[in-house]
C-alpha cells in the first residue's frame, strides 16, 4: 500500500500548481504553502518507504530531497510569492532527478543501507 502516498502526493503537486497559477504573485498563504511543500514530501517519502520495503534500501536522494523541503519552510514563512515558493519546490525536486540519472552510473552512490 506504499504507493498510496506516492500518489497523494502527486495530487498535491497538481493543487499547489494550480494555486500557485491562480495567484503567482500573492504572498504564499499557510495552507498554499503546506500544498506545495508538502505534496513532494509526501511523494519522497512515499518512494523511500516503497523502496525500502521492495530493495531494502534507503536512496540517499529521497532523504536529502525531504531535508531540502523542510529547508524551504522559513521561505515560506517569510511570505514570499506563491510562484517563488513553487519554484524553489520545484528546484528540489529537478535536483534529486539530475542527480539520480548520475547516480545510475554508478549504484554505490544512490543507496543507504536500511539498518
């Protein structure tokens, strides 16, 4: 059932986008910033419970992916624009993309080990 949060996470990806559309230049309101930072947390963490439970592994990625959210909460608090705060979002997860597509050239890079 570990792909349920994956796709909750997804949808609220699609919600913070849609906010961040409607109102790109607004500062980011508490429940728009909890959409847009919060859909890719529940997404990451739903792909490293999956992928601990399918490889027994952890991706190194995923946690520093989730470090690097919780790190755009003081942007948030500080009430930035809405397309800010989605872009900065955004910044995280292309990076964990680039560098998981490193990564597969070499495996040793991309895992933590479970215990």
């Amino acid at each position: 059932y570990l792909h349920i949060p994956m796709v909750a996470g997804v949808i609220a990806v699609a919600a913070g986008d849609e906010l961040a559309i409607a109102h790109p230049s607004d500062p980011v309101a508490t429940a728009t910033a909890a959409v847009i930072l919060g859909g890719p947390a529940i997404y990451l963490a739903g792909q490293a419970l999956f992928r601990r439970t399918v490889f027994d592994r952890i991706q190194r990625s995923r946690v520093v992916g989730l470090l690097g959210l919780a790190a755009l909460v003081p942007l948030a608090v500080a009430e930035v624009s809405t397309l800010a705060l989605l872009v900065s979002a955004t910044a995280v997860i292309v990076a964990i993309a680039a560098y998981d597509t490193w990564a597969t050239r070499r495996p040793e890079a991309v895992l933590l080990p479970a215990r």
